[in-house]
C-alpha cells in the first residue's frame, strides 16, 4: 500500500495566511506556489526589498481605530483584538493563555505609563527567546530544543528551563559540540532584524552577554504593530 506524506507545516502556515503577515520571519513561504499563497507572497517579498529602508513598529504608540463611528460592530473590534493575540502569540513561539494572563497581571500592577515595554521586557528577557534574537537559532521552536536537550548553559550553570529569565550580567554559553550548528543557523537567519543592543555577542566563542533594556529600542524587533492596549484590557478580565 502506497502511504501519503502528511505536510506538518500545513496547520502552521496556514496561520499566517488567515492573519496576513509572516509573523515569524519564515523563509520558507517564498517557496509555495499555490494561488492562495500567491498574493500573501508578493507583498512579503516587497517588504524584503526593503532592508535599507526598514521601519520598525513602535509598540508605545496608541492607535486610533479607523471605525469611529457609532457603527463599528462589537464583531469586528473582537476580530482584531483576537488576531493581535494570536500574532503575539505565534511571534514567541505559541505560550499558554494561563502564563500570558499572569505576566499580563505583573504589568498591569505596575503604575507606569509605558506599560506596553514592561510587558514586552518580560517576553524579551526569557532565554529561549534571547537565543533566537541573537541569531543562535532559526526559530524559538529550535533555541528551545536547544535548552531542553542541554546544550546552554548560564553562568557556568546548566539550564533546561526554556522560560528561564535573565538578569543583567549573565552569560550565555553554548556547548562546545554545537558550535558549528549555531554558525550555520547565523547564515542561514536573515539580516533583519538586527541582534538588539542590549545582547552583546561572540560567534567564535558562542557567547551573549545580557544587558540592561534603557538603551536599547524593543520595537526593532518587530515588523507588524501588536496593538497591546487592547490584548492587556481585554485579556485581563477573563
């Protein structure tokens, strides 16, 4: 009997194509042909033809909807507020809702006015996602098998904790054996986005520093604007 292949990737791109926007940065989708795809590809390839003129999103700005009118339906403002989610979601690799609503909690008991960068400094201070920003692997899913499998370690200490949280100073390190797979993920990773400044990285040593985030801008991580008010108003009541 002849057995069909099943494509795993089906059920996962597919996401990009219902939310428009190739969230995770995949290199991958340039290569499909379908009709449906065709449309989705065309404007991803436009905005590669921009490294030079790349514009990040700033997450701390507020945003007016375009239906201002009384008749913009309670649907439509639920459709996006649930699209943001899932962005936000796929974007850091596809967490719990239980520990989005815990680190929503957090932020939301600081009184600050910038309350969209603290909530986001908790997603960018987890190891696994300080990995994929520093160009170690192609994708969260890869840096966390990284950890899991034990090959990174934190100050000299071994860490299979993919939501470990980094303080200022640690260092990063990687074992010796997998120092020529992170140089081949380097080559493989786009230009964009840039490591952020707050990383300082060694590919010969396979090392990253972890800073402080006063200098450095977080919305040079990101292509598509997340509208964060409505994911922590909304969110935060459920």
């Amino acid at each position: 009997m002849l057995i069909k292949k099943r494509n795993r990737n089906k059920p996962f791109y597919r996401q990009f194509l219902k939310l428009r926007d190739n969230i995770q940065n995949r290199k991958k989708v340039i290569y499909f042909y379908k009709e449906k795809w065709q449309r989705f590809v065309l404007t991803y390839l436009k905005k590669l033809k921009q490294y030079k003129k790349f514009k990040p999103k700033d997450q701390n700005c507020y945003l007016a909807s375009k239906y201002t009118n009384k008749w913009s339906s309670y649907k439509r403002r639920y459709k996006r507020t649930l699209m943001d989610y899932k962005r936000l979601n796929l974007l850091y690799g596809g967490l719990a809702k239980k520990l989005v609503k815990v680190l929503i909690k957090k932020t939301l008991r600081k009184n600050s006015r910038r309350v969209n960068s603290i909530f986001l400094k908790l997603f960018e201070s987890r190891l696994d996602v300080v990995l994929y920003r520093a160009k170690f692997s192609q994708s969260i899913k890869t840096a966390r098998q990284l950890i899991l499998h034990g090959k990174i370690f934190v100050n000299g200490k071994l860490i299979r904790i993919k939501s470990y949280k980094l303080k200022t100073g640690d260092l990063i390190s990687v074992e010796h054996t997998n120092f020529k797979l992170i140089k081949s993920n380097k080559k493989k990773c786009f230009i964009w986005p840039v490591p952020p400044k707050h990383l300082t990285i060694n590919f010969r040593t396979c090392q990253i520093a972890f800073g402080t985030f006063d200098y450095t801008n977080i919305s040079f991580n990101f292509f598509s604007h997340l509208n964060l008010e409505k994911i922590l108003m909304n969110y935060y009541q459920y």
